[in-house]
C-alpha cells in the first residue's frame, strides 16, 4: 500500500473519530445546559448577556421575525434590480418581473409574519390564561 493512502485513511479515521467525540460530548453538554441552566427555577434570575443567552436559549426572544424582515428587504432589491435586465429584452417583462416579482415576494413574505404573529399571541393568550387561573385559585 501506498504511504498516501495510509495517510488518508489515518486521516479519516482521526476524523470520524473526532466525530463521534464530538457528538458525545455535544449530547452531554446540551442535556447539562437544558437541566442546570434552562430550568424553570433560573427564569428571570440572570442579568446582562447570561440573561440574553438565557432567554435565547430558551426561545423566549424570537429572532425570526427580525431575519424574515431583512431577507425581505434583499430578496426585494435582488428582484427590482434583476428586473432591469429584462427592460433590454421586453418592457412588459421588465414591468412584470418589477411588479408581480415584488408582490409575489411580499405576499410569501407576509404569510410567513402571519405565522409568526399567531404563534406569539398563542403563546400569550396561554401566558394571560395561566395567571388568571393562577389568581383564581389563590
């Protein structure tokens, strides 16, 4: 055999060697972060980042809504630029891809918020559900 192919076979090995260490160790460390950071007892303990970190961790900010915002704004640049590529070819194409591409955009856009936005007043509509049975019971 080949010293060349020893080495890439050694390599691999290392490699997929690595790999299993490395999801060991990300399985424990996801279980110890969940059970001694994330757990109900620490809500609104931390300050600061670990507070930012905290709530990030937790999916209690949810920064989708803010990365469907600026993807919205570049996808419409991206298609009223590329729209004045088709000016030299058609004008009706040009006017076309200005305007049904920016809609089409905007409407798939828009339902993607609207997904967003049920979920956040599901999930305080539960919230308010939960502190006035809270009440209730006291």
């Amino acid at each position: 055999m080949s010293s060349a192919y020893l080495r890439s076979s050694s390599s691999l090995v290392e490699g997929s060697v690595w790999l299993i260490i490395s999801l060991v160790l990300a399985i424990v460390g996801g279980i110890l972060v969940y059970f001694l950071f994330l757990s109900k007892k620490n809500d609104g303990k931390f300050t600061g980042f670990v507070g930012w970190l905290y709530d990030f961790l937790s999916f209690k900010k949810m920064f989708l809504e803010a990365l469907l915002k600026i993807t919205y704004l570049i996808v419409a640049i991206y298609i009223t630029l590329s729209s004045f590529a088709v000016i030299g070819t058609s004008f009706l194409g040009f006017l076309g891809t200005l305007v049904i591409g920016n809609l089409i955009a905007r409407v798939v856009y828009e339902f993607s918020l609207i997904l967003l936005v049920i979920c956040r007043n599901t999930t305080e509509i539960a919230r308010n559900t939960k502190k006035s049975s809270n009440e209730e019971n006291k």
